[in-house]
C-alpha cells in the first residue's frame, strides 16, 4: 500500500475580501484528508481564523506559522486527525472561547464581527459569562445587534450575536485608537499630521487615516524616516477614498 500523500497546495488569498478568505480556506479544510495540508498567503496575521477553525473542528487542527509580518503571512495548515466538524445553518460562524487564548478573544470575537453581513448570527460558547465581550458590543453598537443567551448555566454559556445593522469595519477593530481625513489640507500637512498621529500610538495601537489618492508616498517617507516598525493596510482604495491603516508594532530588537 502506498503511503505518499498529496502535494501540498499553496494559495495565496491576499486578493479576497475577508469574508471569502475564511469562507475558502474551511471549505478547504473541511475536505481535507487527516495527515494533508495546504499552506495560504494573507497579509496580516490570520490569528482569528485560527481559532474559527478550532471552534468548529476542535483539537485536530496543526498551525504552522513559515513567515510572520509585513504584508505576508504563510501559514501551514494541517489536519492532524480525522474530525467531524459541526455543522450549522443557524448561524454565520461559531467563536469557542474555551479553545481560544483569553489574551486574545476580543480580537478574534470582534475582527470576525466585522465580517459578518446584517441579520447573520455568530455563536459565542464560554466556560463562564463573557461580561467584557459584552460590555464592548454596548459601548460600540448600540442598538445594531442582539445578545441572546442560548444556554446560562455554571461552566457553559452559549450566546448569539445577530448584527441587525452594517457598521463601519473600523469600529469592530479594537486595535484603531483614532480616525481622521486629510482630504482639506495641503499635501505637507496631510504627512504632519499623519506622523504625528503614529507618534501618539502604543505598541499594538493604530489609525485611519482617509486621502484621495494612493498615499504611498507616505509610506515609503515613514519606511525611511520612522525608527519604530509599522504595519500599512489599505482598508479602501475608491477613486477619490483611499482609507489606510496604520499600526505601530512592538520592536522586537530590543
């Protein structure tokens, strides 16, 4: 019996919007024989997926990170062992938070919130009341989304999330600490103002800032310029909008 297994495959989803990068890569997954893999390219850190992944699969899913930062992540997935991954129709997506890092589940809660289209619904399963989580989806939305409780009991909370209302993406990005248009001012303005605003950012904090035409300018003074590392994402590029990201990153050289 031959034991060769099939070539890896290798996708780079960088052109996709989020959504459909998720919606392809568990599609792939889900078909996935135990022992294979596939390696995808994204352009910022897939953390979030991760953990959708292990929600709806559990512990049989191997991650393995080959190139972090900048605009490329390559990240080998494997399925370790033969699973059956829930099915639903119910909701959109599903959030286990007991298979999620605490550090980390309002990024991942809320970055795959912003994916969600009106009226769908995410699942949110904890070992106790996920109060904060909670508390931020008031402050932020108000009334553009429903918080269920499903199940209420010591050791299990189950909750849906059903968002009744688009919204800005930028709001479910817990990182973005500011936002602003540079459209009305002059071209050496609008680069003062940016520098300034990276200025005032921790580590791990981030801007939008709106332009009307590709800033990459910017970005290449910055590159020269900034002692501190920075990670530029374009969130928009319409003919006379272009929104961009900006997030000062932890140096990890000292």
């Amino acid at each position: 019996m031959s034991n060769t297994t099939s070539p890896t495959q290798e996708l780079d989803v960088r052109s996709l919007i989020p959504i459909k990068r998720h919606e392809k890569l568990l599609k792939l997954f889900k078909e996935l024989p135990p022992g294979d893999s596939f390696v995808f390219i994204n352009d910022h850190d897939p953390k979030p997926l991760y953990y959708e992944f292990r929600s709806i699969y559990g512990d049989v899913v191997g991650w393995e990170y080959l190139q972090r930062g900048g605009r490329e992540w390559t990240v080998r997935v494997t399925r370790t062992e033969a699973s059956q991954g829930r099915e639903f129709d119910d909701i959109a997506t599903l959030m286990d938070l007991r298979k999620t890092d605490p550090k980390d589940w309002k990024y991942a809660v809320f970055h795959r919130y912003g994916m969600m289209l009106k009226e769908d619904t995410m699942e949110i399963i904890s070992a106790k009341d996920p109060e904060e989580i909670r508390r931020i989806f008031k402050r932020k939305f108000n009334e553009e989304y429903t918080w269920v409780y499903k199940k209420d009991r010591p050791g299990e909370y189950v909750i849906h999330v059903t968002k009744k209302e688009e919204t800005d993406p930028a709001l479910e990005d817990l990182s973005i600490v500011s936002s602003f248009d540079v459209r009305a001012h002059l071209p050496a303005k609008r680069h003062e103002m940016v520098f300034d605003a990276f200025d005032e950012l921790n580590p791990g904090e981030a801007f939008v800032f709106i332009n009307d035409h590709d800033p990459k300018p910017l970005y290449y003074q910055m590159e020269a310029e900034s002692n501190e590392p920075f990670h530029w994402e374009y969130l928009e590029t319409m003919p006379k909008e272009w929104k961009v990201k900006v997030m000062k990153l932890k140096d990890e050289t000292q």
